[in-house]
C-alpha cells in the first residue's frame, strides 16, 4: 500500500476558525438573496475560480465511485449557496457561462420570480448527468430553496450542523449519499458537520469526502473525525487550487499572517494577491490501495483564466506582509528573496 502522508498529524495552531474569519470580507449577504445575481455579480469581480478548477476533479471522482456502485452517484455539496457545484455536476456546463448569465445586464432588472422561471427551462434545456443526484447543504434558506426550485440541485436542505444533528426527515434524505464535497466551507464549518453528515448515511457504502481548504485552516481535526467513519484522507501533492483574490490589502494580509503561522510559506501563493486551497480526498483504505489520489486525479493548471489589475495591485504588497509574518515566527530562517 503506498504511504499516504499523514494529515491527521499535521501542525496545529492556537488561531480558532472564528478569530481566522473575523478577518476575511464578509460575504454573508450575497448567500442570502433570493436568487444568485449578487453572488455571481460581486465574488465574479474578485475572479471567484475556484468551482471552475473543482470540477474536473469532482467528475474524476464522481466517475471512480460509480464504478464501484451501479446506483447514480448521490453527491452532498457541504456550504453550497446556489448549487454552483452542483449545476456543474449535473449539466454539461462550464463555470463562466453560469458566471456570464447571471451577470447579463439583461437579467439585473427581472423580477425573482421571472427569473427562476428562466433559470428552470435554461437547466432543462442542457444536457443532464443520468449518474448524478445532488443534494444541496447550506445554512441559506433561500439558496437552497433556490438550488432546488430551479434545477441546479435535486434536493436542497437548509440546515446548520454545527449545533444540531440532522432531523429524522433530514437524516433520511441524507442516507443514500455516496459523496460529500465542499469547495470552501471549511473554515465556516468543522469536524462537527462532517460527524453529523457521516452518522446519517447509511445504505451501507461509505461516503468518500472531496475538500478543497484555504491553506490558512487546518484539516487535521476533520480528518481524524473521518477516521473514525473509517475513512483514511489523503493530500493531492504538487498542486494548490486558486479560490479568489483578495478583497482588500487587510485580507490579503491576515491571511499571509494565518498561512505563514502554520508553517507554510506564501511566495507564490496568497503573497500574490490570491487566496490558494489544498485538496483532501479521504476514502476507505482498501480503495487507496487499489487506486492512490495521485492515479486517481488528473489535475489541469488553472493558469488559463486571467487575474490582471487587482492581483498585481495587492500582490506588490505581498513580500513585505511575507517578511513581517515571519517575524512573528522566530525559529524560521527566511530564504533571501
């Protein structure tokens, strides 16, 4: 069996999730709308990418579990607001023409309602993935509501399982998931929501669990909750996953700060201007033997989609907010650069 590097064991800090998020820009009300035109129209002027470089990776994976089950892949999307992911599991459709329709100045000014009504047969009209069912998990009422009622997701539950354990109708609907993603909830959610989920499924095949972490929150915690579902989680090496540039030059460097705390050097990476994320892939160990991540994904460089004015702007401030989170960390030599 080939070694897999130990995630579980991996540095932890003293930095909460919490005191890591009071620093980020609060996007919090674009999850909230009624429909995703503000979320597409302010996370698309920071060059929000990250769906776009998950999805090949998510139907690599999706294509590896279908072959071990003869069921349709049922797929949990953790923090999903407006089912991105899930639009592209679903339909043969690629990130920026969801990004480009719901930015159309001729769609801004459409009622809710008009627009759902265009979103239903714009998803009807697309070809659809026989082998995937997707659920959408959000704490946003309205995103989910809106997932589902439009087509991008076939079942949406509104809840937050940080406090709470699925109810019976909701356990139910999580029984049968094969799947579970996230792009970015990490950080808003912990091991918690994860034990919750993995309790509730229960048609006697294990999930495997797809993340996608901003380098700057450990996965160490989840991972060992994973384990004891008897998942073991592997680290894809050799390649980071852009999520988004920065909002402003206080983010950029809170998250140099928190990135650099961990050990990790940002040159790169977030001193460029850009939030990065690490990808997680736990599944039982006899499936890592018989297949490990590094065969099971084909990972493409995402160098293709442009970042121009604002990277280069906060990126010319990253070397210094580099040189000033080191300082803070005595006991590491930093290479002249």
């Amino acid at each position: 069996m080939q070694k897999t590097k130990s995630v579980e064991n991996a540095a932890n800090t003293s930095t909460t999730f919490a005191e890591i998020n009071e620093l980020k820009v609060d996007f919090s009300s674009l999850y909230t709308s009624k429909d995703p035109r503000n979320y597409y129209k302010y996370l698309g002027q920071l060059d929000y990418v990250i769906p776009h470089l998950a999805q090949p990776v998510f139907a690599q994976v999706i294509r590896a579990r279908a072959e071990i089950q003869k069921d349709p892949v049922t797929v949990l999307d953790v923090g999903s607001s407006y089912a991105v992911n899930g639009a592209l599991m679903k339909y043969a459709l690629r990130y920026e023409m969801l990004r480009e329709r719901y930015t159309f100045p001729g769609l801004q000014l459409l009622s809710h309602e008009e627009l759902l009504d265009l979103d239903r047969n714009f998803f009807n009209a697309w070809p659809e993935n026989p082998g995937v069912r997707v659920i959408a998990l959000d704490a946003s009422d309205n995103a989910v509501r809106y997932a589902q009622q439009s087509g991008a997701a076939d079942l949406g539950l509104a809840a937050d399982f940080e406090d709470r354990d699925p109810t019976p109708a909701e356990a139910e609907a999580l029984a049968d998931v094969d799947l579970i993603v996230s792009t970015g909830c990490v950080g808003y959610v912990t091991a918690k929501t994860f034990d919750r989920v993995a309790k509730a499924t229960r048609n006697g095949r294990t999930p495997w669990v797809v993340s996608f972490v901003l380098r700057m929150f450990p996965f160490d915690d989840i991972a060992k909750t994973l384990r004891q579902h008897g998942l073991v989680t592997e680290k894809f090496e050799g390649a980071t996953f852009v999520q988004r540039r920065f909002g402003n030059r206080e983010e950029m460097e809170a998250a140099i700060m928190a990135v650099e705390q961990r050990g990790m050097d940002t040159r790169g990476h977030e001193a460029e201007g850009l939030y990065h994320a690490e990808l997680f892939v736990s599944r039982p160990a006899e499936e890592i033997e018989r297949v490990p991540l590094q065969k099971l994904l084909t990972v493409v460089s995402g160098a293709n989609v442009p970042w121009t004015v604002g990277t280069n702007v906060l990126g010319s401030f990253g070397r210094a907010a580099r040189r000033r989170a080191r300082a803070q960390r005595p006991h590491l030599v930093s290479k002249p650069h």
